[in-house]
C-alpha cells in the first residue's frame, strides 16, 4: 500500500527530514527570540528519561548536585584569558535590572567554570576537603547564528560537572571515569549509539582546557555529532581563581581540575542516529512509553481487553500507555505512534479479541505478527530486550561500514561525504588539520 | 554542659538565626550578583527531595513537563496590561547577544504564562485538545531590592503549571485541586507544616488572575509564609493571546486559563517552620538523610558495626549514610548532623559494642536512649513516622496558639505582633486593609 510519504524522505535531503520529524512527532517548536526552542511535551519526556539516567550515574560517581546563579558578573569571565576568547562572540548580556541601568552588566551562563570556581575557591582548604564534585542542571547560553532544534540553541538545557581533585592523575582518572562510566555506559546501552570515545585536537579543544575527551556519534547522513565531553582543566582555573588547598605536606598547592556535560543535544542526536523515514525509533531502555495498547474501535469488550492488557503491561514493570481515543481514526493514531517511535505497539479490534490475540508491531525491527493476549507481556517484555540490543548493532554496524581507511587529505575530504574516515595523526599533523578545515572537514576524535 | 551557641537564638534575633543556620548547615552563599543565591549541594538535595514529590502529584493531577525558552520578547509582556504591570519594575532586559545591539531587547522570564500561552494558542484548536495541561521546572527572575536567601532572591528555582479548559468552572475545579491534592498535601504530609488553605484579596492578587488561592505557612516567629500559590486566570491571558477553540456546538470560544506555582522558597518556609537553636529539623518523609550511623572512635569493630548497620538500615528503604570519619571530633561531627537536621542518630563506640547497643539520638523529638543493635532498624522506622506525625502536630499547635479572634483594625495590628490575626472580611474590606497596610501588616488569606 503506497502512502504518501509523510517525512521528507532521509535520502532526498536528511536536514529536511530531521525538521519535518521534529514538527510532527511534536517534539519542539522554534522559539519567539532566534535561536530558542520550546521543548513540547513529547520531546521533554525524553529529555527527562535521558536526565534521569544520567543523574543516577553521576551519583554514582560520587558528585553531588548543587545550583549556582546563571547571571555572572562580566570580570569573572575575562579572568581566564583562553577561556574568555572562547565565548565573548557567543554571550547574551544584561545591562538593565530592577528597571534601571546597571553599574556592571552581567552576562547570562554560557558555562559555569569561572562562577563555580570562584565558590569552589571559597570552599576548599586542605587536602580533606578534596576531591569536591559537583554538578548542576541548567540551562546556559550561547547566542547561535545558524540554530538548528536541539543541536544548537541560543538557550539549552544540560548537566554540567566541575571538580576539583589533590593531583593531575586523580583529575585526569576523573574526567576519564565520567567519560566512559557515566556517558560511554549510558549512550551505549541507553541510547544504543555505538559512540567513539577519543579525544580532541589542541585546535577543538575547550577553550581553558589541557585536555578535551569526546564522545561521538555516528548520525543516519554518516556525519559525526558530539555527543558530550569531559575535559581536564590542569591548574588554568585553580590559578585564575585562586584554588589552592593545604596538602599534606603542609604546602599550599593548587588544585587540579576537570569539567564535563552532556546536553540536549543529546535528543537530536538520538533523532538522527535511529529514525527513519516513518519517524523515531526510541530505544527500549529510554523510551518513556515502550508499548502502546490500542483499541481498534471503541466497542465494550474491545476497551476492556485493552486496558486489562494495559494494566498487566504496567504491573510487569513495562512502561505501557492504553490508546482507546477511538473517535480519531485508527491508521491515523497508528501512524502517529510510528512518528513516536514507540517501540511496541499492540493492536485489538473485535476480530482479534474472537481469536483472543492482538496484533504486535515492532517499530524497531519491523514487522507485525499475532499474539496471544496470554503470551502478551512476555512476548514484549522479550522483544523490548532484542530491540534495544538490535538497535545497539545498527548503529555499530553503520559506523564500521562508513568508517575508511584513508592515507590522504584528498581521501579524507572524499570519505566525510559519506562517512567518517580514519587516519593516523602522525601523517595528518595540525597543519593538514588546518587543510582539511578549509574544505569543511573537522578532525573529531583521536 | 553549657556550649556557646553555634547559632544566634531564635528568641533573640530570629532573621539573624535564619542566615546563621543558612550559612552553618552549608545550605546556600550569596551569589556574586546582587539578590542571588548559590544553592549548595545539602540545600539542593532538599529542593531535590521536594521536586521529586511534587512533581509525581503534577503527573498524578494529569499535566506533562515541558520547557520554554527564558528569553521572552518585551512585546509579549505588554500584551495583558495588569500583567506587565505587575511585573514590569522586577525585569532583567539582555539588551546585547553574540556581540551586538539587539534590534528588540528580550525579557529574561519573571513567570512564563506570555511566551507559554503563545504557543498554547498554536496548539488548541478544538475542544478535543482540552484541557491542554503543562508544567514547567525552571529559573526564573525578578530583580530584589531586599533579597534574603531563599525567601526572595533575584533569581530563584521554581514549576509553573498553565493549562486551558473549556469552562470557568472545569479550570476553577483544576485550581483547586492543585491547591489542595498537590499542594496542599504535599505541604501537610511531606513538609508536615499545617499549612492554611484560603484566597487572596484583589489587592495581593497575581497580576492578572481573577482569584488567587494561596496556602498560608506560620513561621517559627509566628509570621505567615505564602508558601505557594493556584490562579484562576479567567479568559484574561485566552483573549491577550487568542486562544480560542471549537466548541462542540461549532462555535469558537475562548479558553478559561489556570497557572500555578511553588519555588525554592519552600526551602526557607521548611527552615523557618521546624528549625530550632540547634539547627535544622526534617520531617523524615523529605529528608534527604533519614538517618546517620556514627562512629565514636575508629577502631576495626565500630567501624564494621556501623557499616554493618547502614546497610540494614538501607536494605530496609530507609536513606542511611555512614559517618566514619573519625579523624574528625565526634562532638563536631555530632553538632553538624544536629544542625542538619537529620531525624535520628546511632551513635556506636566501643562500650556500645561490647553492650550490642547503639545510641539513638532523636532531632525531632529530642532525647537520647540506647537500641539493641538488632532491633535498630525496626526503632529507627518506628520513630521516623512517629516523628513525621509529631512535627506536623507542632505546626497546627503553634498556628492555633498563635491565631488570635480580633474585632479591630488596631487588635489586628497588635495580634500580628506575635502571630496571626482572625477576622470577618465583612468588617474589615478594602478600606480596611488598606489601614493595615499602612501599619505594615498584610491580609494573607480569606
Ligand atoms: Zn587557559
Ligand atoms: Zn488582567
């Protein structure tokens, strides 16, 4: 049955598609002021499954979450001398308060670095008081000339962590902890991107930073997106802001430091990485709703069957949702859970209920086959568990297959149309680093 | 044994208890910009505590989560003319981003209800998209000329809830029930402060509301804390914004609006409730630590019995940590948790151990007395509902001792003295609170 397609097909133009699926999966909406977007339910809800996962892991690495104001005064900004480079042309600034001009403008968050460790230098004295962990949930801002939804926003939403350690081996362990425990574990078996975690180039580093650790991900277009970092401070910040503890030894020293997020951005990533031209696909372990019960029609025995099957899905553990809007036409709510990217969808009408089956779609692997209602929370408890693995493999899948091996500039600048590709840095040097950049080709990940 | 007092006394300077224990109990700094604040990671983890219960009430009540950009054109707030009223002496304006002038200056949020009901009027087109029912977590601003931490800061952490119906009495209901199944119970029965639930004046009003349903906290000095607020906005922000939907008649009607919010002021109203000379007191349900296991001293078998015990504790749902950093005084470490306000204490040395005992230190009920090591977890359980139910009985015993029956203006004015002060709104009216006012004194709630 040909349908009229209802996304910009990927292969027609992959930038298109990515905003026709954002509008009609009803994940965002541009916002009034350029550059800002306005997270729709649907999009939060993952948005608050990805914070939820990440929180947990953060913890577990021992931080703990505080709030620091978003509005800093301008001079904390210039005391880093790299680090303020880095944002002036990106800053949002406020010079009236109150209703009246103000003596010291202030600049809204575009990072936290400076105002943490000016507390932070408050905060630490000796070598007891090390290592200190924090991290915030924020929004910050970074004013963008070409925004995109979700991938880059004047205003977005992320986690930040800023820590402090006694030496550089505790710090640089840290920042690779939070690297590959708390975003290589969830992206790779939450989100199912099959991501590269390496390191960045001096040229693309963070602006303050000795050292920048990337994740990234391999999008459906064969194009990289930066997935989060983690980077090591060294001692930039503890000597702008004057963190110095009392070691051991009874010396002053200074501390060693690290700083790392992961964003919204996350969401267009996950958009990119597994949708295709019906819409999202959500992995299991993230997706908010993970089986969908819909009624076919809106007879009694029909409704009954479903939320009897929607309330046993949810006494299993399985996050389930009961569609019985019956007065909107059945192929058109369908279609809408595709877009959705629900991972399950079960289907009653009153020819399943006779053979006391229901009709089991999977959004991820494909298909559609009968089950016994019997058998029903079994069958998906099951295919929740292969999808996510099958997800996982995709992306896996996809990254070794459009990844190649090239031996030249001229080869590299050919394989980043369809892919990535991979070369040893010992040939390409920061000099044909400044060669591929002219023709639009970054060196993501060492 | 007579201490110097960590605190200034309440009896002597009550505000001045207020910043002591603030700064004491590591709850929050000052931030650098003026009027706003640094939540520390303790002072978050109860915010934390509180998000995570209010926000399972909002889903329960049927709104979804969603995020709107901060940054609101100026245009927007003019729209509502008590709105920007109301507002317009409290905005921070970026008038500069990425490094230019901006053509129109844009308002950092001081509430959402301008940018949210832009979109809710893109979004509802029938009567079948209501009711549309939205929830925000957020930073908000509004510009403080007498900020206390807390209680008024220029920036501070709040939800604001905004949803459409389609009848004055559907949106009327929807308020209320916020008022009171969200609010209302999670104030009595979690922050166990028996609040007062009532509304306010046209004079304390929220601009642009037609009813504001407010819950009344009394404080430790006997002051009332608006502690969170409920809006009937009527068709107000429907007719500025146009939102209007088609009737099951066929005809196209504007929608009746509600908003509603509570903030981190909660934090300061927790604090004033229940705190004491000694610090902080948290009813067991919020604490984010129910219980501390102490070691007196360091040696191999306290230590083994403490983590022994907070694992049970634990494994029992109880949120336990351990304090074993015994290179600290026990009498500083035990002042600290005092001032905490962390329900109970086992405290174990080597004399406890040899007993199979540990001492039980109450924070809500006072008093100290030893438990067998093996019946520690059952006691701890017990007194913490006991002493959740004990903090709210001496909240509803001061508010009745404290609530006088006036007859007068200037009875009035002396009640508010030392508490609260009851009279019929029939006798007093406008013209009265008018009066009061100019003796300072507010009409909270009828
Ligand atoms: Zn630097
Ligand atoms: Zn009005």
């Amino acid at each position: 049955m040909a349908k009229a397609p209802i996304l910009t097909p990927q292969a027609d133009d992959f930038p298109r598609w990515y905003q026709d699926l954002i509008g009609k999966a009803e994940l965002a909406d541009n916002g009034p002021v350029r550059g800002t977007m306005v997270i729709r339910p649907y999009g939060y809800s993952l948005w608050e499954r990805m914070q939820s996962e990440v929180d947990a892991r953060i913890k577990d690495a021992g931080a703990q979450n505080a709030y620091f104001p978003m509005f800093i005064p301008e001079n904390y900004l210039t005391r880093e001398a790299e680090h303020v480079e880095g944002f002036s042309p990106e800053l949002a600034v406020v010079t009236h308060g109150g209703g009246k001009q103000l003596e010291e403008p202030v600049v809204v968050r575009p990072t936290s670095e400076t105002i943490i460790n000016e507390y932070i230098s408050k905060w630490v004295q000796s070598y007891r008081d090390l290592p200190l962990l924090i991290n915030q949930w924020a929004n910050v801002v970074r004013w963008e000339l070409r925004p995109r939804v979700f991938l880059r926003t004047t205003e977005f939403l992320w986690q930040e962590g800023h820590t402090a350690h006694v030496s550089y081996d505790d710090a640089r362990a840290y920042a690779s902890r939070i690297h590959r425990q708390v975003y290589g574990d969830f992206m790779r078996n939450v989100l199912a991107i099959d991501v590269l975690l390496g390191r960045k180039t001096a040229r693309e580093r963070f602006a303050g930073a000795i050292n920048t650790l990337t994740l990234e991900g391999m999008m459906g277009d064969g194009k990289a997106l930066q997935m989060g970092t983690s980077h090591e401070l060294g001692q930039n910040f503890a000597k702008a802001f004057d963190i110095q503890y009392l070691a051991d030894s009874g010396e002053r020293e200074y501390a060693w430091q690290t700083s790392w997020g992961v964003s919204t951005r996350m969401v267009g990533g996950l958009i990119m990485s597994h949708g295709d031209d019906n819409g999202l696909r959500i992995p299991p372990r993230l997706a908010p709703v993970q089986a969908v019960v819909m009624a076919i029609k809106g007879d009694d025995a029909v409704l009954a069957a479903v939320r009897d099957l929607g309330d046993r899905l949810k006494a299993a553990g399985i996050r389930a949702v009961v569609d019985d809007k019956t007065d909107t036409p059945f192929g058109r709510r369908a279609v809408d859970w595709e877009l959705k990217g629900v991972p399950v969808r079960l289907e009653i009408g009153p020819r399943d209920l006779e053979g006391g089956t229901a009709m089991l779609a999977r959004r991820i692997a494909g298909g559609k086959s009968p089950v016994t209602l019997d058998s029903a929370v079994d069958t998906v408890a099951a295919v929740l568990a292969e999808d996510q693995d099958l997800l996982l493999r995709q992306s896996a899948e996809r990254r070794i297959a459009r990844t190649v091996d090239v031996a030249s500039i001229d080869e590299a600048v050919e394989a980043a149309t369809t892919g990535w590709a991979r070369m040893p840095w010992a040939d390409l040097g920061p000099a044909g680093e400044a060669k591929l950049a002219e023709q639009g080709v970054s060196v993501r990940c060492l």
